[in-house]
C-alpha cells in the first residue's frame, strides 16, 4: 500500500480530489469513439462520474460482493498500467450500453442504475476489453479530449449563469420600474377649458366668503 499510494493511487493521496475528478473524466472520450449514442445519452443525464468514484479509489473492492472476482481484478491492476481501471470502467459501460439506453435519460435513474454492478458480469472478458481500449487510446490523447470536454462545460455555464442573471435583472426591473409618467401631458390633461373654468369659480367662491367673513369680524369689533 505504500507503493500503490504513490504511483497508483497518488492523485488520490492529494488535499483535494481535483486531480481525480478529472482522471475520471478519461471514461467520456473513450465512451465517445467506441459508442456514440452511449455516450450522447450519459452526457444529456448529466450523470456525470460520481458513480465510478468508489470503483477508481477501491479498485471495485467497495461495489463487489464477489471476493474471487476483487482478486482478480486486483491481480490485474497491480500487473497493469496505473490508470488501466480507468479503462476497465469504461468497457463495463459500454458492455451495459443497450441496458443503459433503455433507462430513462434521468441523472438520478441512470446514476442508481451504472453505479451498482451486477455479479454475472463477464469481467474476463471485459478485462480483455480493457486492455485493448487502452492500447487504442494513448493518455495523451485522451487528455486532450478531456480538456476540450470541460472546456465546453465552462462554456455552458457561463451561458446558463449569464441568462440567469438576464432573467433576475428582467425580473427586477419589472418589479421596481414605477409606471410611465408624462409631466406635460398631465398638465395638459389638467389645463382644460373645463378645469379652468372650475378653478376660477372655486376662487372666486373662497375670495367673497373670506371677504364676508373679514367685514363681519370688522363690524363685531374683532381684528
């Protein structure tokens, strides 16, 4: 074990589990150019790669019940290039396709279905596989690819985000925008023949009366 942590296992003796997270991500370029529909289907999931997290940090030692078939699996990850259960993963998804597919396109649906393996798997023959999917795709390669992937994811969010913004500035501005209000059409409104009229007999009315009134507090000797 003191070996395996760090050549195997280094990416995931670090603080975070950033370095991990992306090796993960080598399943979606592999996914891709083997099976295309497969891979289109985990992609619109938004299943993402939690569900092979435990298979990667335990060598499947966590998801099997089976201890003969965590052995041997064991046997071959220590007899095989450091990141070959990467690859491993991918040929289980790919066995699994046409189950796969016929699971609604649901992140939680398909999360609960890829994430438990089923005993009967052929793992020698998936094993077979594994080994020739990573004699197919060079690391580098498949670095390149996965770059360009979260690329991509960025993108996307920073769309998603900005038209979220978009909505809670539309939103707002509805809610605080005070109702159009024209000055001069108001006095203009106001500033009828009618309004006028009205105004000037009101005025007239209050300057009699005040009049009247002030004569009457004259002649009662109040100033």
């Amino acid at each position: 074990m003191d070996k395996l942590s760090t050549t195997h296992f280094s990416e995931c003796m670090q603080e975070t589990m950033e370095a991990t997270q992306k090796r993960l991500m080598f399943i979606w370029p592999v996914i891709k150019f083997e099976n295309a529909e497969l891979y289109e289907f985990l992609q619109s999931s938004s299943v993402g790669t939690l569900f092979s997290l435990p298979w990667y940090l335990t060598w499947f030692g966590h998801s099997l019940n089976s201890y003969k078939t965590v052995v041997r699996l064991y046997d071959y990850f220590l007899a095989s290039p450091i990141y070959t259960p990467i690859f491993l993963t991918a040929a289980i998804l790919l066995h699994r396709c046409k189950e796969i597919l016929e699971e609604d396109c649901d992140m939680a649906a398909v999360h609960c279905l890829i994430s438990r393996l089923p005993e009967d798997l052929p793992f020698e023959d998936l094993i077979k596989a594994s080994t020739k999917l990573y004699a197919k795709y060079s690391l580098e390669f498949l670095e390149n690819e996965v770059e360009k992937l979260m690329h991509q994811e960025r993108e996307q969010r920073l769309m998603e985000e900005k038209m979220l913004l978009e909505r809670r500035k539309k939103i707002t501005r509805s809610v605080i925008k005070p109702p159009n209000f024209d000055i001069n059409r108001w006095f203009s409104n106001i500033l009828t023949s009618k309004s006028v009229l009205l105004t000037t007999a009101i005025s007239l009315v209050v300057g009699v009366c005040a009049y009247y009134y002030k004569n009457q507090y004259l002649a009662a000797g109040i100033s």
